[in-house]
C-alpha cells in the first residue's frame, strides 16, 4: 500500500494521519532521515495525552515579531486546492480532505497530511509566560511537503485573505515539528493558502526562537519587563 494511514482521537475529534511511503523513502537520501523517522514512529508511538492538557496551535491569538509574510498569487498549492475540491467533491465531506489526499495522491511533493506534533514546556524559553501554562502546545500540520531542499509546513485555510493569525499558527507548528526531528528551524519554511492564493515566509526570521528577540517579542505581546 502507497498511502499509510492511522487515525487518532485527538481533542476536537478525530484526525486522519496519512504518509505516502514511496515519496517518504526519499527522505532517507536527500538528508531529512530524521523527519522519516518521526513520520514513521508517529504509527507506532504517538502520544495522546499531550492533546487533551494544553493549548492548541490553532487556538493562538497573537502576531509573530519579526514576521516578513509574502501573498503569492497562483502558487502551486492554490492549483492543486482548486483540483483538490474540484475531483474530490463526492469522495470527502470536508473541504480540508478533498484538498489533503488530492495533493498526498497526486502531487510529488507531498509526502503527509494531518501530522501530529508537539512542543513540551522545556523546550524553549519562557514557555509559561508565552502561553500561560506548562502543559505542551499541540498541532496537526495540514500538508507537509519538500520543495528545493526544504521542509514547508502548509495549512490550509478556505479563506486565507481573512486570517488574522494563520501566520502564527503556522509558525508554531514548523517550530514544534522542528523540536521532534532535532532538526534547525532553517530547514524549514512555512505557509497557509487556499484555491487563490498562498502567504508564505521563513520562520527563521522570526524572534520568538531566538534568544535576543524573545525579550522584544515578550515586551511587545505581554508587556513583559
């Protein structure tokens, strides 16, 4: 079987985790071993306590410091959304599914949909102070693909030009996927779409991550002092 598949009861509902094993052997050679490997472990040993005590990444409301969000018209994943919706109209009942298995069985960059990640309160700096508890910070990543070398974590949003903190989101989880490989946050990129248009950036240049502008973000965000 091409497409790997586990479902996991999750707060909010159930959540259909799914790999394309052919694209994902791939990794092994183009230097994201480690990301295989958390894609794969994910089948046998995914936590799921971690997703029914803490905050969600889809829940934050607040803006990233040092953000440089770019709006794409045409780009690729738009075109494969638009299809997406278009030949899975009667499969799925959910606009999310029609998109995320269309771009897992037809486009060769997509190699997981619905991927579970976490972040634990020692982890990164001031994690109380950011999100108002120790208990872990939680996600599913929508769409993950590889493009020229980089791991890009998407999320799809039937009406991106009306989100406020898509970019936050996101943001989080390329961190927290980032934390679960060992692997740097410059691996990585990130973005948020619909059939129209895509938002994209580099989430290492954000400040949160880093320890000279976490103070700024804290002072900007929380009044911290």
């Amino acid at each position: 079987m091409v497409i790997k598949h586990c479902s996991f009861d999750h707060k909010g509902g159930w959540y259909h985790y799914r790999i394309h094993q052919s694209k994902c052997k791939l990794l092994e050679s183009n230097g994201y071993k480690q990301l295989k490997g958390y894609l794969d472990r994910l089948f046998e040993d995914c936590p799921s306590h971690p997703f029914f005590l803490g905050p969600r990444s889809s829940a934050l409301k607040f803006d990233i410091k040092g953000l440089d969000l770019r709006v794409v018209q045409g780009h690729e994943v738009s075109g494969l959304a638009r299809f997406g919706l278009e030949v899975n109209k009667e499969r799925f009942n959910t606009n999310h599914s029609k998109v995320q298995l269309f771009m897992l069985e037809n486009d060769d960059k997509t190699v997981a949909v619905e991927v579970p990640i976490w972040l634990h309160s020692d982890e990164i700096e001031n994690y109380s102070t950011i999100f108002g508890t120790e208990e872990p910070l939680t996600g599913h990543i929508d769409v993950l693909r590889i493009e020229k070398d980089k791991i890009w974590v998407w999320d799809y949003k039937p009406n991106a030009h009306r989100e406020r903190y898509a970019s936050t989101q996101v943001y989080f989880y390329a961190l927290m996927l980032a934390k679960r490989t060992n692997l740097g946050l410059n691996k990585f990129r990130c973005g948020y779409f619909d059939q129209n248009r895509a938002y994209i950036f580099n989430p290492d240049g954000c400040l949160i991550h880093k320890n000279k502008g976490l103070r700024a973000f804290l002072e900007k965000v929380y009044k911290f002092k």
